[in-house]
C-alpha cells in the first residue's frame, strides 16, 4: 500500500481528554507544561476542557462529554485531519461504560497515525521533542485504493466467484 505525507504544522492540534480518575493527573501535567501548551491548539472534551479552562485560563474548543458523544467528536477530528495528536489518560483498572467508543477513538489515532499519550511519561516525553517545535510530516497510508474498491464493490461490479453446485 501507498503512503501519503500528511504536514502537522507548527502550532499543533491537540486534544485533551482524561477519565475520572486521570483528571487530576492530566491538570497537574497540564499545568507543569502550561506555557508549552499555550502555544498550540487545543481540544478537549466537555468535563475536562472546563476544568484546564477554569484551573489554567488556556483557550480551549470544548467538546461534548465524551460519554455524550466528546469521544466520537475527537475522532471525527483525527479522521478530518483536524487533530495532530492525542493527550488521552485513561484508566486501564476502572471500566467505562463507553469504552467501546474510548477503543474506536484509540483505533482512529492509530488508522491515521498520529501520536498518542496515555499516561503522563510518554506526554512529557512528547510535549517535550524537537519535533513540536516545526512542521512535521506523518505518513498515513493511501485509503484511496480502499475507497475506490470498495465503491465498485459497493456498485455491484463485483461479482462473486463462488459457484455452488448442488
């Protein structure tokens, strides 16, 4: 499969979420790299994004909640090539009653390769590169062909070759 290069700009796009339980540790970390922050752009679903809001006075594009949908928003985004990366601490020993749509937002960010951090040491690490600093180009595989195949099969052109002899 085909590759295409996708340019992360400078200001990046990030998206903030967290689970109950992680709150408190995504405010701590976004208040420990709060002037980093500030000079991108940020998303964050409902509860969260109030709370950096309130704690840090960053601008923030609050989303829904993400069990009313903010999960679902956050990855239409990534699909959109509207988000660059992806802050996300969740909580690995506490089950969500959304969590299938917590996977599909994971899967979104890997299907279309951007970074993820799901704990505070890989967001440090990430906040941290030379590579937030300048244009940045990640490589997407070309769904084109996927599209395109799948309208012809979708358009009836495809046909089967199994033949059943009774």
């Amino acid at each position: 499969m085909h590759h295409k290069r996708i340019s992360m700009v400078k200001d990046k796009r990030i998206a903030l979420v967290a689970h109950d339980n992680k709150k408190r540790d995504l405010l701590e970390w976004a208040k420990y790299n709060r002037t980093l922050l500030d000079c991108h752009e940020l998303y964050a679903t409902g509860t969260t994004g109030e709370t950096l809001i309130r704690e840090l006075g960053l601008v923030i594009n609050r989303l829904q909640s993400g069990p009313l949908g903010g999960d679902q928003q956050i990855g239409s985004k990534i699909v959109s090539n509207e988000i660059d990366f992806l802050i996300f601490f969740w909580d690995p020993l506490e089950p969500q009653p959304h969590d299938t749509d917590v996977k599909a937002l994971l899967r979104m960010a890997v299907v279309w390769n951007i970074p993820i951090a799901c704990n505070r040491a890989t967001a440090d690490f990430m906040i941290s590169s030379p590579l937030m600093d300048g244009e940045y180009f990640r490589l997407v595989p070309d769904y084109d062909e996927y599209h395109s195949r799948r309208s012809v099969k979708n358009s009836g052109l495809v046909t089967s070759s199994f033949r059943a002899d009774f």
